[in-house]
C-alpha cells in the first residue's frame, strides 16, 4: 500500500465519530502484533508516521493494521472510500491489510 493510502487509513481511524481509540499494529519484521494508540503523527511527504508507543515508524513496515469487533464497523464504509483496501475479517476484529501474503 502507498504511503498516502496509509495516511489516509490513519486520518479515518482518528476520527472522533468512529470512537477508535486502540489498533494493534503487525510489523513486517516482528512476530507479534502490537497495541498502540489510535491518535498518529501524520508527516507528509515523509514515509513514516509517529506513534506514542513506537517512535516514529516506516509506513512501509506496516504488514496489517487490526481494529477490534465493536470498533470496525462504523469506520469500514468510509475506510472503503480510500480505495482499494484489503480487508480480512478476524474473530478478534478487522484487519487492513498491505502485504497481502500474511493475510
């Protein structure tokens, strides 16, 4: 996924409407997700956002984004606006994706 589709999927995470205020963020090089704050630093042109929990991270290191059951819902219709997204539906919520072989 290009930066900008990212930004874009962080910009509507944060909006107040959809009440999100935990993601939990899979790393291409780690074997754990992790929890993290809704609220990121969006630094255009720069390829990374800044996270409270992480520092600053690589929008490319970004494997999958998940959003609880009970959170997703209201945000997916306007996440579908971005574009072409993938999403995978989970048990434990849903998960948008950018490297699609670790669906």
């Amino acid at each position: 996924m290009s930066d900008t589709k990212w930004r874009k999927v962080f910009a509507v995470l944060q909006r107040p409407e959809f009440g999100i205020t935990q993601v939990w963020f899979k790393f291409v090089d780690a074997e754990e997700e992790k929890p993290a704050r809704v609220g990121v630093g969006l630094y255009p042109p720069h390829p990374f956002i800044d996270t409270l929990e992480f520092g600053p991270v690589e929008l490319v290191a970004i494997e999958w984004v998940r959003i609880q059951n009970g959170q997703a819902e209201n945000a997916i219709s306007a996440l579908k606006e971005i574009g072409e997204l993938k999403f995978a539906t989970r048990s434990d919520g849903v998960r948008i994706i950018d490297h699609q072989a670790y669906a």
